[in-house]
C-alpha cells in the first residue's frame, strides 16, 4: 500500500553511507557519531509534520474522568517556528485560534473579539484543555540543542534518549524517542521523571499516506500519573507545501481577522 | 418555719448593714453580668464579623475541593440539596457560589483576577456581599438590553483595569470541559476599597458564572448560615452524616488560622473573667465576714438566753443565704436593663473600624441565660460556702467571749 | 499629725476589718496587675505571630508595589539603601528579598504560586524560615536550591532532590522566563496560606531568573531593636526613608486588621480596669461604712464635745489612706509574684488545638513599669474617693442621733 517517498530513499542511502563509515572509522566512539544520526533522525522527525510548509485538518479528542471533549481544526505551518491553528468545532468555540511565532504564542478568541497574547505564566497551562501544554508547542524545536543524545537500534527500531544537559531548564529526567526503521516515522515519545519512571507518553499510530508520505495520523498523548486523562489526535488531511500557505497567515493581522 | 421567720425579719431589722451588705453584693452581680457580656459578646462579635462576611457557619464541597480546589469538584445537585436545606429548622439561610481564577481584560490592561459566581438572592441573607458595594448598585441576575450579564468588581480591579461603572470588563479562564472560557461583562457595581481582601474579585450572577465556565447547574459551595453560630460543629456533624457523598465542615475548619488566633484571645479573656469571678468572691467574702462577724456580741447574748448553736449557725446561714439571693435579684432587675442596652446599642468606639467593606460602630455585648444565671449562682454559692463556717464558728463561742468582742 | 496617729491606731482597733479591707484592695491591685500583664503578653503575642514568621516588624518598597506586587515595581539602588539601614542604630537587622508570581511545575503537575528570593543569611534573623523547615536543609546560597510549602510539594507530588521549573514573566521587559531549581527542603510553617502558595530560593538566583541586577530589590524587611519602634511612624529611619519614590511602614501600618483588632482589645481591657475598679472600690466603701457605723456612738460623742466635722473627715480619710497604701505594697508584691509565674510558664490552658511554627499558642504575662508605679497610683486614689461618701456621712453625723444607738 505504500511506497517510500523520496525522502526516505534518499535517507535510506544517507544510512547506509553512514553505517559504512561508523564501521570504518571504529576507533571513534560509536556515541559521537550515534549522537550525530541521533540529530538527524529527530530533526527529521520534527520536520515530518511541517516539511517546509504544511496546512493540516485534524480532530483533537479530550478524554478526562469528568469529560470528553471533541474539537476540530485546521492548521498551517511554515518550519517548526511558526504556525497557525484555527478550531472549526463545536460550535462554542468555533473562530478560536491560535497563533505561534518562535517562542511567542497569541491566542484570539471571536465571541470576545479579542487577541490574547500567552502570558508566561499560562505557558504551562494546558492548551485548550489538552494534555499537550503551550508549552510542547513551544518548545519542540530545542530538543537537539538542550539535550545529549544517545542512540540505540534494534532491527526495527531505533530509540534515542535524550538526556538534559545541566543547565536546561525542563521538568523532564529523560526522554525517549522511538523511530520505526522501516518507515522513519515516529512511533513513540516517553518521558520520564529523574527516578527514570514514565510519566507520559506520546504514542504515534495508523500510518497512513499523505501527499505521498507515509505518517502515523494518530497521536495519542497519556499521561501516566493521571487516571483516565488522554488527548488524542487524528489528522484528517495533511498536505506539504501547499501553494495557499504563506507568511501572511502567520500575523496577528489574519489572527484576528474574520471567518 | 420560725427560723426563716427570724432570719427574713433580721434582715429588715438591721437595716443599714443589710443594706450595705445588700448594694455590695448585687454590684458585683451586676459587674459580673456586664464582665461576662462583654466577653462573651466580643468574642461572638469577631465570630458573627468574620462568619457572615462570607464563610458563613458552615460550609459543603464535594470531596476535598477545600484543600484542593478544583473545577470538576462540583455539587452535582444543588436545588436538591438546597431543598433540603430550607427544610431544616437550624438553618436560617443558605447560598450557593462557583469559583474560578482567571484574568481580568479591560480595554487597556489586564489582571489576574478571582471570579466568584453567586446566587445574589440567597446571598443577600447568607453574607454580607450587598452591604459591601461602594459605588454602582448590587447587580441583578438578568442580561440587559444588549444581551450581557452584570459584574461586581473589587475596587482594586478597578483601579488596575482602569475601568468603571458601565464599562466592559472581558474574562477569560478555563472551562470545566476544558475550553477556554471567555466572555464580556458589563460592570455595574464595584465593591469595597483599594484595601479590602476583594479587591481583585470579580463576583458574577450565579447563572452567568455557570454558563462562562460550561457548568451548567452545577456548583463548588454551599455556604450556610444557621440561627445559633453555636450549633456550628454539631449541625455540621449531622448534615454531613446526611449528605454522604459530600464534604461537610464547620466554619472552624474553613477558616482554621482565624480560628486559632480567636482560641488564643478567648484565652485571655477566660483568665481576665478568672480574675474578675475571683475578685467578687473576695468582696463576698469580706461582706459575708463583715457582717457575720460584726453581730459576734449578738448572738453572743443569744446564746446567754439559750439558743442553740445549731439553731444559730442555720440561722446565720439562711440569713447570709436569703440576703445574697434578694441581693442579686436586686442586681439582676438592674442589670437586664443595661445588658439589654449593652447588647442593642453597645458603646460607640472611638473610631470605628472597616473590617473589609463592612463597619463595626459600636462595642456590643452579648445577652444570654449564662450571662445572667452564672454570676446569680455563683454569688448565691459563695456567701453561703462563706456563712457556714463562719456561722458555725460564731455559734460555738461562748457567750461571754462573745460578748466582750467588738 | 495627731489625725494621723489617730488613725493608725484606729486600723487596729478592728483588726479584722480592717485586714479583710486590705485582702481586698491588695488582691484588686494584684488582678490589675496580673490582667494587665496577661493582656500586653496576649497582643505581643498576637504581633509576633504576625511579625515574626515572615511578615516583619517593618517594610520598604517601592511606592505602588503593594498594591498588586508588581513584579516590575522594584527599589533601584539597593546599595544605598543598605548603607541607610546599616546605618541606623533603631535597626537589629533588615534584609531583602525579591518576589514574583510564576508558575511550579514538577515533572507531574503544574500550580501557580509565589516566588520569593530570599537572602538565607539575614532572612534567618528576621522570619522563621530556616526553623520551618521540616526535611531537608535550609538554603545554603547556592543557586538551584529551592524550599517548598509541604502542601505545594503534595500538590506537586515532589521530593527533596526532584526537578522545579519556573516560569514567569522578567521585571520589565515581561518576557517569558524559565528556571530549573531542585527541592533541597519542605517546609511546614504550620499555615495554610504560606504551605500551599509559596517557594523560596536564594535571591542571586530569583534576580538572575527575573532578570534584575543586584540593586534592583522588591522589599527590606525590618527588624527593630526595639519592637515597639515599628509602631511609630515618626521614628527617624521612617522619616529618612520615605519619598515619592520610597515607602517604609512598620507592621501596624501595614497590617490595618491587626491595628484594629488591636485597639478593640486595648478598649476592652480598659473596660475589665473599670469592672475591677469598681468591685474594688465597693469593697472599701462597705467597710468604710461598717467602722463608721461600729463608732457611731464615738463620733456622736467626740461631736459633741467639739470635735470638728472636717477633722473627723479627715481621719476616715486618713484611716483610707493608710489601708491604701499598706495595700497597695502588699498588692504590688503580690502581683509581682503572680507575674513572675505567669511569666515563666504561661498561661497555656486546656488543649492546644493548633500549633505550629506561625501560631505559638501560649501566652506568657509581661511586666510593665506602670502596673507597678501609676496602678498603685491608682488603687490609691481610688480608695480615698470611695472614702469620701463615707467620711463626709461621718462628718455629718448628729450627735444626737448617734448617741441614741445602743447596741
């Protein structure tokens, strides 16, 4: 059912290059060049969603003990810095969106007609309700700066653990990165506190083709220290580079324009 | 009997020491009365300040929302439970409220603020919410011309917003259901001073808080205002075991760092009224043996023409015993009066005081059957503890010893 | 004086009498003394507890910070500052401190609290901070080290040793700003307020996080020599400090509750004076009137034969006053001795529901110089006055009259 997009053929090659020179280079410690692979496997993961522009549908599902919340949206991104997501359903929050330029984050809200800029100190608020915090949207792009990797593979699957460096500022212990081989997508992400037991996981499933690129559509993010908390999303429709995406989207102009 | 002929008729007889006797005993009655009033209503007077400024006698949450508050801890059913509050004779009256922390817009700044949904018609008999409104008038519960609900805001909210009577006020915070909670209000009245402990509140009509925070008919508070504040601990005893699945606490426990400091003054007071019981005792006392001892030549001729001892001592001791009981019967035709007054009008302060919006004018003290009954006994109590001894004492002596005393 | 020999002797003549009138005002004067003193302990009591775990006895900030503890309100020049209150003689001690709301996160859950950056030197000799921790150790200067409410760290589900992040809004330029701490203690001040809300560090490092240089301070908090000076706006520091800019208020100013509540219970016990008084004073007209009434025929004689009313007045004014001054010696060691107990050991009765660090429950009895020179004073007076009915009774009796009674 699926083919692999060029880009993984291209990868499939780099590894191979890659492989050929960790053997023949043995005397170097095979963490420094497992770190570098380790890089580039994350950044590409990171740039699985977004390649260089991305506008997406998706289906947010909000489970608690209390309630389940379903929303719809649509997003569009340029790279990892800069995106913009507008909620379609349900009704009441209809127009709500969301709008993030590097480390900033706005939020405008239509039944009040107002744009909100994300103070710090709902940077670790959840976003709308979710599990995922503002500040994980935030935040995904200084992975590979802040922490020291190290990389492990099996036949099937590498695993990359991200261990933060001394002076990073992060609630996180470790955290895991889980990448199938075969197709280079994601399949898991696990953090954990400093006593290394999980406290939440992001989990990558239901592969499915997108413009021609194999991704998981379904994320499901559970924390573990919450009893029946979990928030889910499904990509409905992805497409890479599409022509209507461009940097007028991402400005607080569009950000409070009409819909 | 003859004796309580004889004691009552001696009495009448020597007049200006019973007299004496008389005005000196019903005066610490009457000091005792006003001393236990005053302690009594300054302690109860804090209670009822702080009680009915908002807290109310006792309070019911689901689960521990006390401790940790939390959105979903909600009151599932509150018209049931309210019905069945109404129905209790104890309470005189119940409110509901909803709580939610969010952040304040106006159109040039923003704050964090504190959101307080209230039932404003239960609350007007619950709390002292209404009295506290400084300027704008206590809102209404209905939507106005243009489809928006009233606010109360604290006038400290005022201030950092900007914003008054009329004006916009927009919130934000979280919903129940997890989405963002977000909203235009208009404020139509504004609470207290810059000072006051709501001054970053924004109170909402109940409906408008539920409807903001997508909690639809639920609530977070009970608060509860029962006729007697005494009844605090036990009527939460009882509703608790009632009401199963909630939490059910006494205002000592709500507000338990007031309540601590309250026990540390009633401390005080209870050595002070220790003092002040010990103080009429000595002047009984000191009556009692005064005039007991003063008569020794007295009943030393009685007993030259043959009393009985006995017959002397019950004799001295009904006298002392009759004396005192007319004696604070005397004190307590004065003193209801002036504790009447006491406890309705009290003394004006010199400056009166705002506790957070309300004002207290006047130092008022307490009227209550202990108030009355406790001195009564005790002073009924002592002169007769006093007289027997003494009386006995009075009746051994030998009649001419006694008789060349003074 | 013939009058006042006279009425020495007559004291004995009715010994009975009169000790019994001295028990009385000597244990009045003893009350006196010892509520007093048990009042003053209870409101240095209340203070302290106010004061003492983290308030201080006195502030300096930056006018306007108070109002909603602006994070970007703060003192420049922290240095001559310092010099000014390094300076003053009225001060034991002041130290700084720096705070902000922000945002607790552990690696399990999130909770808005308070901030505050302490310097773990001086804060030991202002606040009781270092005593409330409960598990771990006090701040030592370093600059991950974080003390946390034990209910925040419940909250938090955290331990000594976990992560802590941060985050919160710079002073002034209000960008976002995130800092890694770990917990090197718990603290329990026995206060719900304070356990539930906040967390401390060392204030190099809450100004690093926030973004502000080493002059830049949110508040001094003061420690007087002399506890009393805080309550006195006109003290010297406060003139010097206070400007536009500066404002400096000891905790009676700032506390406008306590001031209250304060000065209900000055009035209340001014009001117990009274009552006591009163039973004083009807004690001693009682037995004045009894020694009159026992002499009656003695006055009407001594009338008659030419005795003055005036100079009879006066020697029942005199027997008073001779009782009132035995009594009042008498009074003033009694009342000593009463608070020489309660000042050791307290008045703590029954159970103590709570204690804690914040709360102390026990009150212990103060001395004071005027229970012991202007009460006495006092009781003096108060004995001559409720002689005067007396004594004006006796100068006025009717010989006559009075030679008539018999028995």
């Amino acid at each position: 059912m699926e083919s692999l997009a060029s880009n993984g053929h291209s990868h499939h090659q780099l590894k191979a290059g890659l492989t050929c020179s960790v053997l023949f280079l043995c005397l170097f410690s095979i963490q420094v060049s497992g770190a570098e692979r380790a890089i580039e496997i994350i950044d590409e993961m990171e740039a699985l969603y977004q390649g260089a522009s991305s506008s997406a549908t998706m289906t947010m599902i909000v489970e608690t003990p209390q309630f389940e919340r379903t929303m719809e949206m649509e997003a569009s991104s340029i790279g990892t810095e800069k995106s913009f997501i507008r909620i379609l359903s349900p009704r009441k929050d209809r127009g709500i969106a969301t709008l993030k330029l590097d480390m900033e984050m706005w939020n405008f809200l239509p039944k009040i007609n107002r744009v909100i800029k994300v103070p710090p100190s709902m940077m670790m608020g959840s976003w709308m309700g979710s599990d995922f915090t503002n500040d994980d949207l935030v935040k995904q792009t200084t992975l590979t700066d802040e922490y020291s990797l190290t990389l492990e593979e099996t036949d099937e699957q590498y695993a990359i653990i991200l261990v933060p460096k001394e002076e990073t500022v992060t609630v996180w212990g470790k955290i895991d990165y889980i990448v199938n081989k075969e197709y280079m997508v994601p399949v898991a992400q696990n953090f954990y506190d400093d006593n290394g037991e999980i406290i939440r996981k992001l989990e990558f499933s239901e592969l499915r083709d997108f413009s021609g690129r194999m991704i998981p559509s379904r994320l499901e993010m559970i924390p573990m220290n919450k009893e029946g908390n979990k928030t889910i999303i499904i990509y409905d429709e992805l497409k890479f580079d599409p022509p209507e995406v461009d940097e007028s989207i991402f400005t607080l102009r569009n950000l409070r324009s009409r819909f | 009997m003859l004796l309580l002929k004889l004691a009552f008729r001696n009495i009448f007889r020597q007049r200006r020491r019973s007299l004496l006797t008389a005005i000196s005993m019903a005066g610490g009655y009457i000091l005792c009365t006003f001393s236990f009033s005053l302690s009594e209503g300054s302690y109860n007077n804090a209670i009822s300040f702080f009680t009915l400024d908002h807290t109310g006698h006792v309070q019911i949450h689901k689960e521990d929302y006390l401790q940790r508050p939390k959105i979903h801890k909600t009151i599932d059913d509150p018209e049931q439970l309210s019905e069945i509050l109404d129905s209790r004779e104890d309470i005189a009256a119940h409110t509901l409220r909803v709580f939610a922390p969010g952040i304040a817009y106006s159109d040039t700044d923003n704050s964090p603020a504190q959101i307080i949904g209230v039932d404003l018609e239960r609350e007007r008999t619950t709390s002292t919410l209404e009295q506290k409104v400084s300027s704008g008038s206590y809102i209404g519960s209905d939507l106005d011309s243009d489809g928006y609900y009233s606010a109360m805001i604290g006038a400290g909210l005022a201030n950092s917003l900007n914003i008054g009577l009329g004006d916009e006020l927009i919130l934000i915070s979280q919903g129940a259901d997890g989405s963002v909670a977000n909203d235009i209000y208009i404020v139509n009245g504004i609470i207290g001073n810059r000072d006051s402990p709501d001054r970053n509140t924004v109170f909402l009509p109940l409906v408008a808080a539920q409807e903001f925070l997508s909690m639809y008919g639920r609530v977070h508070e009970v608060s509860i205002l029962l006729n007697d504040e005494g009844d605090s601990r036990s009527e939460a005893s009882l509703l608790q075991e009632e009401l199963q699945d909630l939490s059910v606490a006494p205002w000592q426990v709500v507000e338990s760092t007031f309540y601590q400091s309250m026990q540390t003054d009633k401390q005080g007071n209870n050595f002070s009224m220790g003092v002040i019981v010990f103080l009429v005792f000595v002047g009984v006392l000191n009556t009692v043996l005064m005039s007991v001892l003063e008569r020794t030549r007295e009943f030393g001729v009685l007993k030259a023409i043959g009393s009985r001892p006995t017959k002397i001592a019950l004799m001295i001791t009904l006298e002392t015993g009759l004396l005192a009981s007319l004696s604070v019967l005397m004190g307590l035709l004065i003193s209801l009066p002036l504790i009447g007054w006491f406890t309705a009008v009290g003394f004006e302060l010199a400056q009166p005081m705002d506790v957070g919006g309300i004002v207290m004018s006047h130092m008022t003290g307490e009227m209550s059957f202990y108030v009355f009954a406790i001195p009564l006994a005790l002073i009924v109590l002592f002169a007769l503890l006093i007289s027997i001894p003494t009386g006995i004492r009075a009746a051994r002596i030998s009649p001419t010893e006694a008789m060349r005393s003074t | 004086m013939l009058t006042l020999k006279l009425a020495f002797r007559n004291l004995f003549r009715n010994i009975r009498r009169t000790i019994l009138t001295v028990m009385l005002i000597s244990l009045s004067l003893a009350a006196l003394i010892a509520v007093d003193g048990i009042m003053r302990g209870m409101l240095t009591l209340m203070v302290e507890n106010v004061t003492s775990t983290i308030f201080g006895e006195a502030q300096i900030h930056r006018v306007g910070f108070r109002e909603n503890m602006d994070v970007d309100i703060y003192l420049e020049n922290s240095n001559e500052l310092e010099q000014t209150l390094q300076q003053d003689a009225s001060l034991e001690s002041y130290t700084p401190r720096v705070m902000s709301g922000a945002m607790i996160s552990s690696s399990y859950n999130v909770s808005a609290g308070l901030l505050y950056g302490v310097d773990a030197d001086r804060e030991r000799t202002i606040s009781k901070l270092a005593q409330a921790v409960v598990r771990g150790e006090y701040l030592s200067g370093a600059d991950s080290e974080l003390l946390i409410g034990h209910t925040m760290a419940d909250l938090l589900e955290v331990d000594l040793g976990d992560r802590i992040v941060l985050t919160l809004s710079e002073a002034g330029s209000g960008e976002l700003a995130q800092a890694l701490y770990r917990i090197s203690g718990i603290v329990d001040f026995g206060m719900r307020e304070l356990d539930d809300n906040f967390v401390f560090v060392n204030i190099s490092s809450a100004r690093q996080t926030l973004g502000m240089s080493d002059q830049q301070t949110h508040e001094f908090v003061l420690k007087f020599v002399n506890s009393e000076d805080a309550e006195n706006p006109d003290l010297s520091i406060f003139q010097q400090l206070n400007d536009e800019e500066v404002e400096a208020l000891g905790w009676l100013e700032l506390n406008e509750q306590l001031g209250l509540i304060i000065e209900l219970s000055s009035f209340t016990s001014l009001i117990v004076g009274l009552i006591l008084f009163f039973l004083a004073s009807l004690g001693v007209i009682n037995s004045m009137f009894m020694s009159i009434y026992e002499r009656i025929y003695e006055f009407g004689v001594i009338k008659a034969i030419g005795t003055r009313p005036a100079a009879i007045s006066l020697l029942i004014l005199f027997e008073a006053l001779l009782i009132a001054l035995i009594s009042s010696i008498l009074g003033i060691i009694l009342g000593y001795l009463l608070g020489l107990y309660t000042s050791n050991y307290g008045i703590g009765m029954g159970e103590m529901e709570f204690s804690g660090i914040a709360i102390n429950n026990n009150i212990f009895s103060e001395f004071h110089i005027s229970q012991f020179t202007q009460f006495p004073v006092y009781v003096v007076l108060l004995t001559i006055v409720a002689a005067i009915y007396p004594a004006r009774f006796a100068a006025k009796i009717i010989p006559s009259d009075a030679l008539q009674r018999s028995l």
